[in-house]
C-alpha cells in the first residue's frame, strides 16, 4: 500500500507540474494584464496627486478662530 502511495504521489506531482503554467517570464503577457497594469499604475498616480493636494489644502487653510460669546453678561 505505501508503495502505491507513493507512485500515485509522485504521479499527481507530474500531473500538477504539467497542469500549471510556469512562472518563469517566458510568457507574453496577455491584454487584460497590460490592462490591469496600465490601472493599476494611473490609480497609483491619481492618489498621490490627490494626497499632495490634500496635504497642500490642510496646509494653506487657515486656522479655526475660537467663537466668543458676546451675549454672555459680565460677571
């Protein structure tokens, strides 16, 4: 029994190896990756422009000025 274990082990193995694609870059890559990347890359881009503009906005706002109650009576 362990010794057909073992051939149908080493039989899946082969199997698998032949079933998944390899993961050298000897593939071209396909549209939808070109795609993906091209997407990825322009996100990547537009939030750090947006963070820059933020950061610029919080910067150049002026403070909050504490309100003072002018209808409070003196003591």
């Amino acid at each position: 029994m362990d010794e057909k274990s073992k051939q149908r082990l080493e039989a899946d193995k082969a199997f698998l190896m032949l079933q998944a694609p390899e993961k050298g870059g000897d593939h071209a890559p396909s549209e939808g990756d070109i795609a993906n990347r091209a997407r990825d890359a322009n996100t990547a881009r537009l939030r750090e422009l947006r963070l820059q503009k933020e950061a610029q906005e919080r910067e150049a706002a002026p403070s909050p000025i504490p309100k003072t109650r002018k209808d409070r009576k003196p003591d």
